[in-house]
C-alpha cells in the first residue's frame, strides 16, 4: 500500500460525503419522482378528488419545485427534522427510535453467536490448515454463505417451533409476559437465523488473518523460547487476527441491516428492517426515506467508529 | 566434556535428503560454526534440532547433556517435553529481528512471557529481571526499551533484546541462524562481541550458522562446513583458516580474500556456479561438478566418506574429499 | 490469437480444478438443462391449475414433489421457478462483469481522478446496505424480470471492479507492459492485448461468484414480494405463501428453499476452487511450512 495516511483520509472522507449525498438524493428522487409519488398513497383512497389532491400537496409543499423539495428536506435533516409519517403524522426519527431497540436485540445477539462461530472456524481452519478439517469448515462456511436468510428462518420455525414446540415462531414477547426467558426464547430462532449466516463471514476473515499471522517468524520465535501452543494462539495469533478485523467490522456490521430486514420480515420482529417494508407498502415515503438515510448514516457512524477504535487498539498506530 | 552429539541427523520432505548423515559433536561452551552457501540446509538442520520444521521427515539422533546430567534425544523427544527443553535448555534466535518479536506486544510483556514462563517470575520481579538482561546485552536505557514495541527499536537493538529473551532460562546452547545478516556491518561487529562476552560469562554453547566466513572467523572455535546437505569439513577454527583441506573450503576462503575477522573485513565469498538442488546429485562427490581438483575417478563414482584426518586431544579434523591425501602434497 | 489463449487457459483451469469444482460443475450443468428442458418434457404446464389436487405431499403418483394451494405441480413450478431465477443471476452476472471489468480497467490504468471518483464509488456502493436500495428501487419502478437484473446488476458490478482495478494496477507496473509502453504502443492496445488476457481469469472467477450472490439477491427480492410477480414462478416468490402453509405442508417452503441453497452453494464452491485453481498461492498460504 502506496497510499499516505492522508490521502487514505482523503478518501474516506469523500467516500463518506459522498456515499450520504449519493443515497439522499437517489433515495428523495426514486421517491419523489416516480410516477404517483409521494402522493400515490392518497389518491388511492377512495372518494378522493384531484381538487383535494391539490390541497393536500399544497399543504405539503410538494407543488413546490423538486430541488427546492430536496433541499428544504436535506436542511431539515440535519436540522434533525426528518418530516412526519403520512400513516399518523409521527416524526420519522422518534418511529425509527422506537423501532431501534429490537433491531439492535437481534443485532447484538446474532453478532455474539456469528462472531463466536466465526472464531472458532477461523481458528480451527487455520490451525490445522490444509488438513481435513480445515477442509470441511470451508465447506461448511460456503453453505452457511450460500443459505437464503428467509428459508433458513422457515426451517427453525418449522423444525424448532412447529413440530417441536420449544421456540416461539415470531414476535418479540408473548403478549402479557415480560420476563426475560420469555424474551430470549422469542429472540432465539431470529438471532440464529441471522447468525448462522453471517459465520462465514467472519470465519473467513479470522482463517485468513490468523493464518498469516501464524506464518510469521515471531511465531516461530515463541515456539523456540519454549512457549505453549495455547498462549501462543491466545497472545498472538488471536490479536494479531482481531486487530485488522475491527475496520472490517466497522464497514460489515451496517450491512447486517440486509439480513435483519428479511429474517424481521419472518419472524414478525418489530424493528427497523420492518418498518422500512411496512412503509414500502403503505407508500409512506417519508418513513421509507428516514430509514434509508439512517441507515446510512449508520454506516458512516460504524465506519468511523471502527477506526477510533483501531487507532486505540493497535499500538503500532500510535506515534 | 560433550554437550551435544549429532548423529546421522537426516530430514527430508518426502524427496530427496535435504540434510543427509549429518554427525558432529561440540563441547560445553564451544562456539560451533556452521558454514556453508545458501541452500546447503544450515537452517533446516537447526530447526529439525529445535522440533521447529512444522513437517518433513526427521532421523538420526541429537544428544544433548543437560547442566543436571541428563541426556535427552532433541530429535525423538514429544511435544511436551520439547516445551520443557527449549527456551530452558536450548534457545534460537533468527535471522531477521523485526519478524521476529510480535509487532504488537511491547518488549516488555514479550520479555515478561519467557520470565514467567522459565523463571516463575512475576510482577515487579519479572520487571527488574528483565531490566538486568536488557542491560547484560547492551542495550542502554532498559527502563524505556521494555515500554516500546518492536517497530520503535533500531535492528541491533532488536536483535539484542531477541538474544536477551533466548538466555533468560539460561539455556546451555543457543542457535542462531544467521543472527548477523540482515545488520550493518559495525552492529554486526557489535554483536559478535555480545555473544563472545555471553559465552565468556555463562559458558554456553553455541551453534552459529553463516554464510559468512569473515563472520565465522570471529567468533568460532570449530567450523563445520555444510554442502548440499553433507558435512564436508569439521575442523578446529585455527586449522580451517590456517589450512583447510576440502576444496570447497579453500575455494570458499580463496573467493574471500583477506579474511581474518569481520572487524576487519568486508567481501562475501563467491564461487563459480551454485550448489545442486537436492533432486540433481549426482552419485559421486557433490561438490565434483565445480571442484577444480575434480578428477573422473574417484570423484564421480564413489561419494567420499567423512574421514578424520587429525585426532589430537582437543584437534579432531575431518574432510569429505577422496583426493585429500594427494592434494595437501 | 489472444482470445484462443484465454480459452485454452480457462480450459486448463477447468481441468485442474479440485473435486469439490469438479462436482459443482456437473451440479450446474445438470440443473440448468433440467430447468430448460424439464417444463417441456413434464405434461403439466406451470400455470396448470388442478384443485381437485391441492396440497399433495411430495412423491404423489405424477407429482414427485407434490402440489402447491391451487394443485399445481411443484416440479414444474421449481424447474420454471430456476428458468427465471438462473437467468436473472446470468444476465445481471454478465451485466455487472462487464460494466465491473470496465470500470476497473480505467480505474486501474489511470492514477488520479478517474480512479479516486471510481473506488470512491465501489466503496460507497460496497459498503451499503444493498437489499435497502434494491427493495426501494424495486417499489418504484414496474416490477418484473427485466427491472429486477437491472436492480441486481446496480448492486453486484463492484466485485468485478475492485479485482479488476487491483490486477491492472500490478500488471500496469510490470515491466513488460513498461517496454510494450515505451516502444509505442497504445492505451488501447495495452488493455486489450496485454491487461485484458492477464485479467480474464480472475474476472472469470468473481463472474461465478456474483452469479451466486444474484441469485441469492433475486431470491430475497422476490420472496419480499418486489421481484418477479406471480403466477411466474422464481425461485425466490415460490416461499412467498409459503409460510402460511408451513405447519401443514412444510415441503411448499422446504423444496424450493433447497433449490436456491444447493444452488447457490455449487456456484460458490465452483468459483472458489476456480481461484484455488487460478491461483494455487491462495490455497497453500495458509498452511504452516
Ligand atoms: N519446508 C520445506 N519443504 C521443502 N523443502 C525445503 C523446506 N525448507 C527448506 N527446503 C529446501 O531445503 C534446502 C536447504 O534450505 P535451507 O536449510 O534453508 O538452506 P540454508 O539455510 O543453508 O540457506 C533448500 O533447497 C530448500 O529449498
Ligand atoms: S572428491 Fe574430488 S570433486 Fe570432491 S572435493 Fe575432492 S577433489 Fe573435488
Ligand atoms: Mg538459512
């Protein structure tokens, strides 16, 4: 790598100035400038008249000109008024807020049983590279990849749920219980789903970096002092695999939200990635809008927080 | 009294030889050279000794007499009781010192790691212990050194705090395979003098692997030289630069001309052509396609043996050459 | 000339490829004939409705997988269902390669503004959450199959790009391209006859890589109910009622599901033993000398 550390911010920063412009605008002009629009919702609904179309567009200022739209809709954005559901009139950010908590649940638990089966695969595979093993992890880790998200959702329900009884099929706690098994056997089945698929990704990462690593003279080194295999692997190699992983993680983790959204959508989560499809469906653009742009907001947020944290991490970052 | 014997020490990868019968011996506190052109196997040889080749097939024995007066196989021994012999009894330092500390572990708790583990010490002692050998191999400002990762260190001063964590269990041998190389000639003199004065004090055995005859002149008592995987001479320092009697030897020395020590010196040795892969042997003397004194019998048809030609007390001097008696006429 | 020589190194490849490709190659092979001539040889057309026999569990007499909620035959339908499904993952695939390949080409062979605007957007791109966008873009515009390659292709030509920006980048400094350079020839000459050729294999690799992936993304997109409409099938919006029969007649989810899994998984397979085979380095890195 070439590149100085202050082109590389260069880059990011572009990177991130322009990924937000490129989804608010592609985001408001799908949105806005599709046949029916913004309005469609309306005009669906019966005993409407193009007399109180008009006002309601008026009201909503949507016979202004488009950029003027845009721009009065971006400034509100930072502004942190990101308009108001057409459904029930309720700001966009406080219905994204509320819908934040059980997307980060399913989030937070998928990411602990990926992450730890990512862990063990990467390390057994680089462990005993070449050997059979690490032959059949890879496979494994192919098929986990190449799982829809949304069948294996319907396998656990059916097989765990269905025919056996021990999970809840959906939802986020039974109506009128609020103990906490109750909600980790409701969180179950969602956070394996969207676990198990995302293994691989980090078991591919963690082989790789931990293969190198092992490959490295002061492994060796280690090894000719005398020091044990398993503090080898524990103050070493697993370090020296988890460092690079954490900027990785930074630009991973946001895109987990693709994941949420289908496995939300079969076990009835009430999070994010499902209000984004309800508002899809119901054309309440300003939801669907909001949740866009959150979420890339998300992955500026992740991206440069992974990289706070890399810098703190890694001493040779350190001056 | 013997500190390690070597017998028959062989390894392959599943082809041909690429250490081949190898046997010497060494004597407590003895610095051995081992010489020879790139290629010829030194580092395999060693790291085999160490358990270290990872995979390859190994025999032979290497018998090594511990300060308590056990004797233990470094080639037969299990895993387990390797990890209670290296870094106690037998260190390695290496090459390249930069790769070979963990770039993100300061020296500190690298140095800390072996004291634990060989010393039993801990906390502040670990600490001061680790003051004091950072101070027995030079380096200059302990306190500060143990705070920096490996990065912030010039190569020497990596290469002493390498030799320091290999003598904190206080082993009696050190490998080291060509611990000089990658350093400036001055650090390198530097060195040198480090591991003398180590020796000197401790009087631990050594085993220092080198391509570079001015560097094995300076510091080895007894020069083994290595071709294409064979011992080819093994004699006393004295007698191998005064009068070796290999032709390879006498080539290496002749295509380094003014060699007296590495102080002084700065050529490395060339020789026409290179040494076989181990595939393209032939069944005679390895060294026959680019000797000088080849002749077709014997040198094509029958491999020499290693034969000893000086046994004085403390004097042994073989070479593995069938014209040896005709040429030192 | 230069075409005859990336065919015969393709074929190569092909050829060294590890039995895991091997299998994933026959798989392919198998499934893509049996979608295209399958629907034809079957007597029930995918369409045929039958409600005299709903709901028949798989291995009925006629129906080997059985028949769906209005007694068509599932068979068909999966075999019709991977018609749309592989076409969608080919066309975006070839799409996006070659849209990908370009861009990396001028990505890689310019320093300066060309390459930063192109990473810029590969990274921007890459790093978003792709079934947001697709689902967004999906209900604006009219759905169908050609919408939903377009939609698969905007998410899926960065792969290709970003191996191709990094290879021409390595191959640009090599210094036969250096002398080829000095004596004359053309940018254009260049990327066709020296970068392009060096390119092909891995180019070919991420090819069956993205192949997997659309089809996955297709599936997704049709199963939320934005991609291919009913009554054609895809794979993906054949599970899209699935689950309102999941406790009764479970096979209605399960089979197709294992359509796309299998699927999926010997493209996967099959690009990665490609890379293995392209580049041996890759496989034996890991391992502890
Ligand atoms: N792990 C290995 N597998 C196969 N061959 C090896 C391996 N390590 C070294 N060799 C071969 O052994 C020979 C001797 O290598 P080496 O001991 O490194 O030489 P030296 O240290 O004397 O320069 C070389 O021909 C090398 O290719
Ligand atoms: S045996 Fe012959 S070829 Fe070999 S070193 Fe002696 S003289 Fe030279
Ligand atoms: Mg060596």
């Amino acid at each position: 790598m070439a590149e100085g550390m202050l082109a590389f911010a260069a880059r990011r920063a572009g990177v991130n100035a322009l990924l937000l412009l490129l989804v608010s605008l592609t985001g408001f002009m799908l949105l806005h400038a599709t046949p029916g629009g913004p309005l469609a919702q309306f005009s669906l609904s019966p005993g409407m008249t193009s007399e109180r179309l008009n006002q309601i567009a008026h009201s909503m200022g949507l016979d202004q000109p488009l950029w003027l739209q845009y721009v009065k809709w971006l400034g509100g954005l930072l502004k942190g008024d990101w308009g108001h559901s057409y459904r029930d009139h309720a700001p966009v950010l406080s219905i994204i807020i509320s819908h934040l908590g059980a997307t980060v649940e399913l989030g937070l638990a998928s990411l602990v049983i990926s992450f730890l089966g990512g862990l063990a695969m990467g390390l057994i595979g680089a462990l005993r590279a070449g050997e059979a093993i690490d032959a059949l992890c890879s496979l494994v880790g192919v098929i986990l990849l190449s799982l829809p998200t949304f069948w294996l959702g319907l396998v656990f329900i059916y097989f765990l749920s269905v025919r056996t009884g021990w999970f809840p099929a959906g939802g986020l706690m039974s109506p009128g219980h609020a103990s906490a098994t109750d909600r980790l056997r409701h969180l179950a089945l969602p956070a394996m789903t969207l676990g198990l698929v995302s293994i691989p990704v980090w078991g591919a990462y963690i082989r790789s970096f931990a293969g190198d690593t092992l490959n490295q003279d002061h492994i060796r080194t280690a090894r000719a002092l005398g020091v044990p295999g398993w503090r080898i692997v524990l103050r070493r190699v697993l370090p020296a695999a988890l460092l690079p992983l954490i900027p990785i993680a930074g630009v991973y983790l946001p895109t987990l939200l693709s994941g949420a959204l289908v496995t939300e959508t079969v076990f009835t989560w009430p999070g994010v990635g499902r209000l984004f499809l309800d508002s899809l469906q119901y054309r309440d653009y300003p939801v669907a809008l909001g949740v866009l742009m959150f979420s890339a907001v998300l992955v500026l947020m992740c991206s440069l927080a992974a990289e706070l944290l890399h810098h703190a991490a890694d001493p040779r970052l350190r001056t | 009294m013997t500190l390690l014997s070597v017998r028959d020490l062989g390894v392959d990868f599943g082809g041909p030889l690429i250490v081949d019968g190898v046997s010497f011996s060494m004597k407590k506190g003895e610095i051995v050279a081992l010489v020879g052109e790139s290629g010829s196997g030194k580092s395999v040889a060693s790291l085999a000794l160490m358990g270290l080749l990872g995979r390859g097939n190994i025999t032979g024995s290497a018998m090594l007499r511990l300060n308590d007066g056990r004797e233990t196989d470094l080639v037969r021994i299990g895993p387990r009781e390797r990890r209670g012999v290296l870094g106690r009894h037998v260190s390695m330092i290496f090459q390249d010192p930069l790769s070979s500390l963990d770039p993100i572990q300061t020296i500190g708790a690298q140095m800390r790691e072996v004291l634990s583990l060989h010393c039993g010490l801990r906390g502040g002692k670990a600490q001061a212990r680790a003051i004091e050998l950072l101070h027995e191999v030079g380096i200059v400002d302990p306190q500060a050194c143990l705070k920096l990762i490996p990065q912030r260190l010039s190569g020497g001063m990596r290469q002493r705090v390498l030799i320091a964590m290999a003598i904190a269990g206080e082993p009696e041998l050190l490998l080291a395979d060509e611990p000089t190389t990658a350093l400036d000639v001055t650090v390198q003199a530097q060195v040198l003098r480090l591991l003398l004065s180590l020796r000197a004090r401790s009087g631990m055995g050594m085993i220092f692997i080198t391509h570079n005859l001015a560097v094995a002149s300076s510091i080895a008592d007894r020069v083994i030289v290595l071709y294409a995987g064979q011992v080819v001479e093994d004699a006393p320092a004295d007698a191998f630069f005064a009068a070796p009697a290999m032709p390879y030897s006498k080539a290496l020395l002749g295509a380094a001309p003014g060699i007296d020590s590495v102080f002084g010196a700065r050529r490395l040795p060339t020789l026409r052509g290179q040494v076989p892969a181990p595939g393209e042997r032939g069944v005679g003397c390895r060294f026959a396609p680019r000797c000088d004194a080849m002749r077709p019998t014997p040198c094509q048809t029958q491999m020499p043996d290693l034969l000893t030609i000086a046994d004085g007390e403390n004097e042994v001097h073989a070479v593995r050459c069938g014209r040896w008696e005709e040429l030192a006429r | 000339m230069k075409s005859a020589e990336i065919i015969l190194s393709i074929w190569a490849h092909l050829r060294s490829l590890r039995p895991r490709g091997r299998v994933a190659a026959y798989y392919i092979v198998f499934v893509v004939i049996a979608c295209v001539a399958g629907p034809w040889v079957l007597p029930y057309g995918h369409a045929h409705i039958d409600l005299h026999h709903r709901f028949l569990s798989p291995i009925s007499a006629g129906h080997p997988l059985g028949t769906d909620e209005i007694g068509r035959d599932l068979l068909t339908r999966v075999l019709m269902g991977g018609r749309v499904s592989l076409l969608v993952g080919l066309a975006s695939t070839i799409l996006s390669t070659v849209i990908g390949t370009t861009l990396g080409l001028v990505a890689g062979y310019n320093s300066g503004a060309a390459r930063f605007l192109i990473t810029t957007i590969i990274d921007a791109t890459l790093c978003f959450p792709v079934v947001f966008l697709m689902l967004t873009l999906a209900a604006v515009l009219s759905p169908g199959v050609g919408t939903i390659i377009g939609i698969v292709t905007l998410v899926s030509w960065m792969e290709a790009a970003r191996v191709v920006q990094a290879q021409t980048r390595v191959i640009r400094k090599m210094d036969y391209v250096t002398a080829v350079v000095a004596m004359g020839a053309t940018d254009r000459y260049v990327l066709m006859r020296e970068v392009l050729p060096n390119v092909a294999p891995a180019v070919i690799v991420s090819a069956t890589l993205t192949i997997a992936r659309a089809i996955l993304l297709e599936s997704y997109v049709s199963y939320l109910g934005y991609g291919v409409q009913p009554p054609d099938a895809s794979w993906g919006n054949l599970l899209n009622n699935a689950q309102e029969y999941l406790e009764s007649d479970p096979w209605l989810a399960i089979i197709p599901g294992v359509a796309i899994a299998l699927t999926v998984t010997m493209f996967n397979l099959l690009g990665e033993s490609l890379q293995d085979a392209i580049d041996p380095s890759i496989q034996a890195k890991g391992r502890r000398s």
